[in-house]
C-alpha cells in the first residue's frame, strides 16, 4: 500500500497544480481523477501482491514443466497458443484498438497476437539453441526498418506503438516468469542471462506484423477520446458502475487461458501441492482484483483528465511550455506503472544488487520524461516518427556490442515494461489532446508516444550496462598479481653463481700455499667470507 501510495501521488500532485495554475480542469473532472487515483492505489496495491503469489508461480512452473517434456514440436506449438492467449486478453491492446478508426478491432487483435506469439516460440528457441539476443533485435530492427518504408503514413506511428501497449500488465509478470522457468532447466552459466529478453521480443513482434498490416490498411476520422459531463458524485459513481462490469468480463477473460493452462499442466504434469494451489488461487483473486480496479480507473478517470489537460495546456501556454510540463509528467508517471515493479525487483535479484530497484526507477523515469518532451515535440513540429526511432534503436543496437549480454537482456525488457497502461490511458490521451488543439494529424503526430517511451530507457540501462563493464575491467586491472612463474624466470643467477665459482677457487689456492694450515681453517675462511 505504502509503495502504491508514494508512486501514485507524485501525479496527483503534478495534475493539482497544473490545474490550479496553467491548465484549468473543470471541478467535477478533478474530483473523477481523485477517485480514479485512489482507486489505482488500491489496484497496484492488489495487483502486486497477487502477482508475486499466482502468476509468477504460474509462469515458472508452466515454462520449467515445458521444457522437462523434451518434445520440442509440443513446446512450440504450446508456446505459440500461451502466447496468443495473453496477448488477445491484455486489455491495453483493447484500449488501443478502439482508439483506432477505419480498421476492425479484431484484426488488430489477431495480427498483434500473432506477432507475440511468433516472437515467444523465438524466444524460447533462442534460450535453447543459447543465441545470442542482440543477433536477433539486430535483423528484427533493420528488417522493421526496412518494412517502415512501405507502410502506409497513418498507420506508421500505430505499427510502431502497438509493441510497447501489448507488454503490460498481465504479459510482462507472466513472460518473464516463463522465461525463468524455460531457462531455470538449463542451470548453465547463461541461464541467467536468458531470465531476461523474451519481454523485448515481444515488443519488436507485434511492430513487425502491424508494418506490414498497415500496407493494406489505413486509419480514418478522428480520435475517439470523450470527457463526461459530471455535476455531482452521482454522476461520477454512474460512470464507474456503467463500466464495472466491462472491465470486469475483460480480466475474466485475460487472466482465463492462463488459469486454464496452469490448470491443464497442473492435473497432468505439475501436480503440486494443495496448499500451494491454495495460495495460487488466493494470489489469483487479489490480481483480479487489482487489474479490475487498475483498468477501470485508468480509463474512466485517467484518460478524460490527460485528454483535458494536453489540450489545456497547449491551448492557454507556449509550445515550450508544453514539452517540459511533459516532461515532468512522464519522469513521475511511469513510476506508477504495475509492471515496472515486477521488472525491478527481478532485474535486482538477477544482478545480486547490481542494479538496484532504486536505481532502475531512475534510470527508466529519465528516459520516459525525455520519450515525453520528443513527443509533444512532434506535436508542435509534425515530425515524422522515423527520425527519432531509427537513429535511437541504431544507438541502442551499437551498444550492445559494447555492453555485457545481460544488461542488453535487461535494458530492451526495460523499454517495453515501461511503456505500459499509464503510457497507455493516460500519456497517449494527453498528446491527443495537444495534437488536436494543434490541428494535426492524431494517428502521424500523436500515436508514437509509446514508441518513444520504450526506446529511451533502452538507451538509459545500456548506458548503466556500460559504465559497470568499464568499472568492473578496472577493477580487475587494479587486482592483477604478478605470478610467480613470471617472478622465477625474470631472475638472473648469473653474477652469484661466479661470486661462488671465485671464492673456491680462491679457497683452494689457500690450501695450496699453505700446507702448514688444517683444511678445516682454509674452509671455515671461506665460509666466513662468503
């Protein structure tokens, strides 16, 4: 509660003020974003606590059983099917394909779910054929590269942001705990490495199947970003219980295949313990519980209010004012998100402390606060989103030649659990409702901020990754011992073995010369003097 609480208010505070000084938001609305901020404190609060008991559990046991099997045709196509269930259950990817006009929600769904589930079965036959995870971003990024070039515009930044919104927060505990189990079975000195990066592989798959979706299909109309019209509280209480029950079926139906999965492996395979199915099930409502109140408040409170104040603040300030109220916002919101949690605390258990939780928050807060300003920055200017992706992932991809294997590993999980459902419901709206204040192009300037949000801390980590590699070859430069082979050969006997050469011989010459002298004497003087 307390860690749910500290990471909430910062965007209370943020919100309040802007509010109350450059971006007036009507009194009612306010008081909807105050119960829908409480209600995500007590969302993570749940969520985090079901996570840690129920899904992660389930994860590790389904990847490890997986693998124990030994039948590599039945671990792929199982793969592929988990992947497909979590992928078209995320209710971000819901969100983000009602927010598109002029193409069914359904293809949307089933063409990103394909792209997750293509990059999971990759994923896991990387961990078994152990290749190395920048070999495989390079060829998917180039070839992501190549395919921007013949997508249509409108659909460009969409492509593009349908990664980072289908890593949240059902996908991102789930797949890292299965990627701790497939690799656990292993137990080699990589299997380390490969707890992480099956998180990043799902962010490139779903970009890689939307590009070429967007040949053949382009969004039309406007946004479909609403803000009630509130009077009183029982107009805010009608709207939570006109959409409870929604959101309620969406995280039946996403938390449904997993459980079902657990259960099929635990009858058949598993078969653990009933105390331990116990604490899985109590852990499995607390997460419904939490995704329940998360998702509801986020999109019934969280998306009007970022919409209002983005169109807000363009319209009574200065463009530059703009891009650093962004920045500010993004810096404090993505430490809000749920996901973020479960990649930090594993990210430091992986690294024995390495990097720590503390750390991690930071480095992700500074770079999502710079995805942000490069945002509202294309906004104001109409830059196409290429120029700001392809350059960042060519830097990000340069250092991975640079960088230890497990920080790569760690900094492109970083970007796609970053950009998660705040990204999502609340981020997104606020640029919506600069770019349409601004008169632009909603799907070519607004949509790309997710993007944006999962290349940034990807640069950040790696940048950390660097400075460690650099400490750590110091470190074992300045504790280099001379060996003492090396010591024996360098010494010469030389000069000591002649010492003694002349001293016999001059002892003998003694004992020549004086024959009235006991060879006892002539020896003791020679001893003495040597």
């Amino acid at each position: 509660m307390k860690e749910s609480f500290f990471s909430v208010i910062p965007i209370i505070i943020l919100v309040l003020l802007l509010s109350y000084t450059i971006a007036p938001i009507p009194s009612w609305n306010l008081v909807l974003f105050l119960v829908s901020a409480f209600v995500v404190i007590m969302g993570i609060t749940l969520f985090n606590l079901g996570v840690d008991v129920s899904l992660i559990p389930i994860g590790k046991h389904i990847g490890s059983t997986l693998v124990k099997t030994r039948k590599l045709l039945l671990i792929v196509i199982l793969t592929f099917f988990i992947g497909a269930f979590i992928t078209m259950a995320e209710p971000d990817l819901i969100v983000l394909a009602g927010q598109i006009n002029g193409v069914p929600d359904t293809i949307i769904i089933l063409s990103i779910s394909l792209g997750v589930s293509l990059a999971l079965v990759g994923a896991f036959l990387r961990i078994l054929f152990q290749i190395p995870l920048s070999v495989i971003l390079i060829g998917c990024y180039v070839l992501a590269f190549i395919l921007s070039g013949f997508t249509g515009k409108g659909f460009l930044s969409i492509a593009w942001e349908s990664g980072g919104v289908t890593t949240g927060p059902i996908m991102v505990p789930f797949v890292m705990a299965l990627g701790r189990g497939l690799a656990s079975v292993r137990a080699d000195k990589t299997s380390e490495e490969d707890n992480f990066g099956l998180i990043s592989l799902c962010l490139i798959g779903p970009i890689l199947t939307m590009l070429i979706l967007g040949m053949f299909f382009n969004p039309s109309g406007g946004s479909a970003m609403s803000v009630p019209n509130l009077e009183s509280l029982s107009d805010i209480a009608l709207l939570y219980s006109s959409n409870l029950f929604e959101y309620a079926k969406q995280v039946v139906v996403a938390l449904f295949p997993m459980i079902l999965t657990f259960a099929i492996f635990q009858i058949f395979k598993t078969r653990m313990r009933p105390k331990k199915i116990l604490k899985i099930s109590i852990g499995t409502i607390y997460t419904y519980m939490g995704l329940v109140l998360f998702l509801i408040s986020v999109n019934v409170g969280f998306m009007p209010v970022g919409y209002q104040l983005g169109g807000t603040l363009l319209e009574n300030n200065s463009s530059i004012m703009l891009i650093l109220v962004g920045m500010v916002i993004g810096y404090f919101v993505v430490a809000a998100e749920p996901a973020v949690f479960v990649l930090k605390r594993q990210v430091e258990e992986v690294t024995s402390g390495a990097i720590s939780e503390r750390a991690m928050g930071i480095g992700l807060s500074v770079g999502v606060a710079v995805s942000v300003g490069l945002a509202m920055l294309r906004v104001i200017t109409g830059m196409s989103l290429l120029y700001f992706v392809i350059p960042g992932y060519v830097f990000a991809l340069l250092l991975t030649f640079f960088v230890p294997h497990l920080f790569t590993s760690i900094a492109f999980d970083s970007g796609a659990v970053a950009s998660g459902p705040l990204a999502a419901t609340f981020m997104l709206p606020l640029v919506i409702g600069a770019s349409e204040v601004n008169g632009g192009n909603v799907y070519i300037d607004a949509f790309g901020i997710v993007a944006l949000v999962a290349l940034t801390p990807v640069i950040t980590i790696q940048v950390f990754g660097l400075i460690y590699s650099i400490k750590s070859k110091l470190a074992k430069k300045a504790m280099i011992v001379p060996d003492l082979k090396d010591t024996i050969i360098e010494l010469d006997y030389s000069s000591r073995e002649q010492e003694d050469k002349n001293l016999l011989d001059g002892a003998d010459g003694n004992i020549n010369d004086n024959h009235d002298t006991s060879m006892d004497n002539s020896v003791s003087k020679g001893y003495n003097k040597e």
